[in-house]
C-alpha cells in the first residue's frame, strides 16, 4: 500500500483543487488550503456536497465566498481563515485560469450527487411498482445545468 501513497495524495490533491475550481496550486498552499477545508467541514459540520455547492453557487471574484458555517467561535476563526488561504489560491492563477473559476465549480461540484440512498430509492419504485418515473425525475435533474 504505501508504494501507491504518492499517487493517491496527487490525485486527491487533484480532484480537491478541481471542487475548489481551482487548477493548480503550489505544494504548500494546496496542502494548508486542503486541511483547513477538512477541518472547517468538521468543526462547522457542514456536509461537503453543501459546502462545495454553496461555493459554486456563491463564487464572485469582488467578494468573500458566503460559508454555511456554524456559531461557534472556532468555526467562525476557521473561516475566515480559509477565506484568507482561498484568495491567496486565486491570486496565484493567471487571467484566463481566474476567468474558468466558475466554470470549473460548476463541473467539479454538480447540483444533483448520486449517493446510495438516492440510487436506492429509485431502484426500489422500479422494482416493486414499474415505477419508472423517479428514474426519469433523476435523470431530467442529472441534465440540467
């Protein structure tokens, strides 16, 4: 396992900056960006497919991202301190990567998440009534943007 270590951290690392719409960062500030991510879901706890939905929808280059964070003193610190390490990321890319920001959000971060309990319940209507018609519902709301 530890032979394969380099090789999952890069490509976590990878898909971490894509959530963030973000391209590349250096070794350093990715790392701290992404630990401060972790522990402000933790502290705050904020589910992650509402935190980087929330940071899709509420991304603006003029201003602060809007954080569904919670009251305590600790998640408030955290915060703010993302936000500090979040524009130190943006202030590391070139104009055409800053541009691709909410493009790359939108992709990286979709409005619907396929999780077990979705796939389930949609499987069950289908198998027990030939119901087809979440399966459609899911699928109509997998295409849109």
């Amino acid at each position: 396992m530890a032979r394969f270590e380099p090789t999952y951290r890069q490509t976590y690392q990878t898909l971490f900056w894509q959530r963030l719409g973000l391209p590349d960062l250096p070794e350093d500030l990715g790392t701290d960006l992404i630990l401060t991510t972790l522990k402000l879901l933790a502290v705050s706890q904020v589910g992650y497919h509402e935190f980087f939905g929330n940071l899709r929808d509420g991304f603006a280059p003029d201003r602060p991202v809007p954080l569904p964070v919670g009251p305590s003193d600790e998640a408030i610190d955290l915060a703010a301190a993302w936000q500090d390490l979040y524009r130190q990321a943006l202030q590391t890319l070139k104009p055409a990567d800053w541009e691709a920001v909410p493009d790359r959000l939108r992709q990286a971060n979709p409005t619907t998440v396929l999780l077990r309990p979705a796939i389930e319940a949609v499987w069950e209507k289908i198998v027990t009534d030939d119901d087809w018609q979440p399966f459609q519902a899911l699928a109509t709301a997998l295409r849109a943007p």
